[in-house]
C-alpha cells in the first residue's frame, strides 16, 4: 500500500475502492512493528482496532459513515479510554483501566474514527523531552540519537514516522507545539476551554489543552472542528459556536504580524532557527503583508510564572494518587502514613515529585502570597498584553523553540536548562490563547525546526487559513 501523508489521500483511495479501512489498519500495523524500536506506542489496540474498521468499511459500504472515516488515530497515555488501560506513562497508575471515555475522544469515535492505540509521553505530561516515561524514551524518526520533545513525544513521532494519519497530545506549556517542532510535523493547542477536558488526566487544570499532531493543516483542522465545543461534563467548556476549519482555510487578504524582539534577539537562540524564522517574514513581507517588530517586556517573567503556577495545581492534582483507591500500592508499608509516603515515592518518577515538591512549597502558608499569588498577578499582566497586541495585530510568529532536538541525557542533570526549552510556547499557555507550530526548515545537522504562529482566542479558523498559507508560501 502506498504511504498516505493527508486523511484526503485516503479518502480519495477509499472512495476508487483502491483500498478499505481494514487494509489502512494494517498498513499502519505493520508500520508500527517495522518502528517498534522508536517505543512511540506504549499498547496497540489491534483487535478492536481492526474490528472498527470492518464496521466503518460496512458502513462505507452502506453509504452512511461518518467524516473520519478512514482516519486512524494514535491518543496520548493520559487520554481515558473505557475498557482500555492508562496510565500516564506512570508506574503509580500501572494496570488502571479507563472507567470513562474523554469526551474529545468520544466525538472522533461517532464520526468514526479509528483509535490505534496510546501514545509514549513524559509522566503526567510533565517534561520536554519524553525522557520521563516509565515506559522508556520515545526515539526521534529524524535522529534516533535525539529526544522527539515533550511531553507528547509518543504523539508526534507517530505523525513523523507515519504510524497513524493524526494524533491527539495535551498541551499545558508547549507539550504538543515543541514536539511538533522537533520532529517536523503540525501541532495545534487551541484557545483554553474550547475542547473539553472530561477525560484527560490532569496536570495543571487550568492549562491543559487536548491539540492535535498532523502531517497537513487541512486534517488538523478538521479533528479539532469536531473535538470542539461545549460539553456537559466540563463546566470550564466554552459554550462559543464551532466554525467548520477545515472547510475555512481560504486566505486572501492582507496580515498585520508582528514578531516579538525578545525572541528573535534572545542568545539562547539557535542562528538557523533565527535565520528561518526571519526568511518567513521577510517573505510575508514581500507578499504585501504589514510586518512589525514589538516589544514584549515580560519575556523574562512568563517561565517562572508558568512552572509557579502548574506546579502548585499539579501538587494540589496528583494528591489523589495515593495508593488507597487504585493504582500502585507500595508493598512495604508498615501502617498508613507508611503506606501513603512510601507508595508516592516508590510510584512518581524523579521529575514529577520535583514538580510537586515545588507546588506545595509555593502554596505553603509561609509562601503562598510571596509566589503563587504574585504569579497569578503576574499571569494577567501577561495575557493582557498579549491580547492587547493581538486586537491591535492579527498574529505573533516567533520561533517554537529555542534550539532544535537535543541529543538525549543533554539537559537530564540540569532542570533549570531543560524548563528552558518552553521558553517561546508558555506564552500562549499563560494567556490562554491558540497556538500553532508549522515545520520551517531544518538545522545543518538535518533536525527539523519549528514556526509558531499565535492568535486571539476563539480564532482558530483564522489560524488554520493563516497556517495554511504559510505552509504553501514556504513550501
């Protein structure tokens, strides 16, 4: 079977009759054991995989399945799925099985979908290079010798390596949008709230955002149009109309952008990347296009307001795996307090209970105004300029990252310059506003390097347009 890049190839071929979905099944089956070394998936659903598509080929067949079908998707290992386990590549929830299906799943299953299995990433999200993982690292198809990003490492190698059409990530500071970038495919992180969260494991809950990993545009708008939307599960859902993106990606008119100084000028930026990134304005700018260079004074302040603030809602989160209702419990305990401590340490990985142990110092009472109020503060101060500059321009393009995929154990004994590889995706996670990364090229060393373009929130249709066409100006 040839190697399908677009769900519209697929369609297409379907619609000859060329193939059916039990045969894209396999293809992608096959492609995962060929891959298996790159440890993208940490479980395959062959059977029910294969059983989906005989339904949806009879449905095919019947003249009534639904827009996805033929779409076979990878989901991240914090995404609930009902009979299927999940753990968040956690050995703390080794062995649990999902009670519920996430609402964003539930959707691209009716319009039948087909889920191939989950996806490796960093443990409950937390981390930048899927380094993380009590499954083990996830390999980058570019250079295996290099991490993929995180934490959906798992959800953008199966992009990049071509072992589903799409996936799903979660995205709290960069998870989806940095992996993209690294491992050269499409990464979307919608505005805050406008896909439901019911069903997705949490890490910082007012930051997680499901996105979408593609190797088009096209078919990451049209999953996202379908996740989206209220939902009567999760009150923080927007009640906001969905747009159909996918069939909005016609752009035609003049773009006011600008660009952030701060980035382009920060020296922890690698000089392909600020050369790239700069032959992309340039070249918008040819076209007609108003291109502006703006201050951004908060640069400095939006890391430590972000790991402030995720880290004091993921110690307050993941309290609730302690050993007594599910998921591992330490065999060594002597009474209960035991069982509590020695279950939390023996269960959560390295990364995760730094995480912690800095979340529940800065909701201290000794410090709590001194940090996690003053971040809160300063959060507001953040999303009000961004979006002050996002009425005034329609779009902000910086880089993604600040370097290009870096070799594994490179960062692993310094958190402070691992947390720096979120640099330029946390701002659009502080704000709550749509993000996109789009390939821009690669590096000397052949490592792909990463475009992000940011718009006010509730825009995701302009983005898509917008994205589009840069994808074709650059292509």
């Amino acid at each position: 079977m040839e190697k399908f890049i677009s769900f519209d190839e697929i369609k297409k071929s379907l619609e000859k009759k060329e193939t059916d979905c039990r045969s894209i099944v396999q293809y992608y089956l096959k492609n995962i054991q060929t891959k298996a070394h790159l440890n993208a998936f940490v479980e395959v659903y062959e059977q029910s995989a294969l059983e989906q598509a005989d339904l949806i080929d009879q449905k095919l067949a019947n003249g009534n399945a639904g827009k996805l079908a033929g779409m076979v998707i990878g989901i991240k290992d914090v995404l609930c799925y009902v009979g299927h386990e999940v753990n968040s590549s956690s050995k703390i929830l080794k062995g649990f099985e999902s009670q519920i299906t996430t609402t964003a799943i539930q959707r691209l299953l009716d319009e039948d979908a087909i889920i191939l299995g989950r996806l490796n990433c960093d443990e409950f999200g937390m981390g930048s290079s899927n380094e993380n993982s009590s499954h083990g690292n996830v390999l980058n198809a570019a250079d295996e010798s290099r991490v993929p990003g995180g934490s959906s490492g798992g959800s953008a190698v199966a992009v990049q390596a071509n072992l589903c059409t799409t996936s799903l990530g979660t995205d709290t500071g960069g998870s989806v949008r940095q992996p993209a970038a690294f491992t050269g495919v499409i990464g979307m992180k919608p505005t805050y709230s406008r896909v439901s969260r019911w069903g997705l494991i949490a890490y910082a809950s007012s930051f997680d955002c499901i996105g979408v990993f593609s190797h088009t545009v096209k078919d990451n708008a049209l999953v996202m149009e379908i996740m989206a939307g209220h939902d009567e599960f999760d009150s923080t859902s927007s009640r906001k109309s969905v747009l159909p993106y996918s069939q909005l990606l016609h752009f035609d008119k003049k773009a006011k952008v600008a660009y952030l100084k701060e980035t382009i000028e920060s020296p922890a930026l690698q000089p392909e990347i600020k050369a790239n990134t700069l032959a992309v304005l340039e070249k918008l700018r040819l076209e007609g296009h108003n291109i502006q260079e703006v201050d951004f004074p908060l640069l400095d302040f939006i890391l430590p307001t972000y790991y402030i603030l995720t880290t004091a809602e993921a110690s307050s989160n993941l309290s609730r795996f302690d050993g007594v209702k599910y998921g591992y419990r330490t065999p060594n305990s002597h009474n209960l307090e035991s069982m509590y401590k020695q279950t939390r340490s023996e269960g959560f990985g390295e990364e995760v209970k730094r995480r912690i142990m800095l979340g529940t110092f800065v909701l201290s009472a000794s410090y709590h105004d001194a940090y996690f109020t003053k971040a809160q503060k300063v959060r507001r101060l953040i999303k009000d300029f961004t979006e002050n500059l996002l009425n005034e321009f329609d779009y902000i393009i910086m880089p993604t990252t600040p370097s290009t995929a870096f070799k594994f154990g490179e960062h692993s004994g310094d958190p402070v310059a691992m947390y720096l590889e979120d640099l330029f995706t946390v701002q659009a996670s502080v704000s709550g506003v749509p993000s996109i990364s789009l390939p821009n090229g690669k590096d000397a060393q052949g490592m792909p390097i990463g475009l992000q373009v940011i718009c006010n929130s509730f825009r995701e249709a302009e983005l898509y347009a917008f994205s589009n066409y840069l994808t074709e100006l650059t292509a």
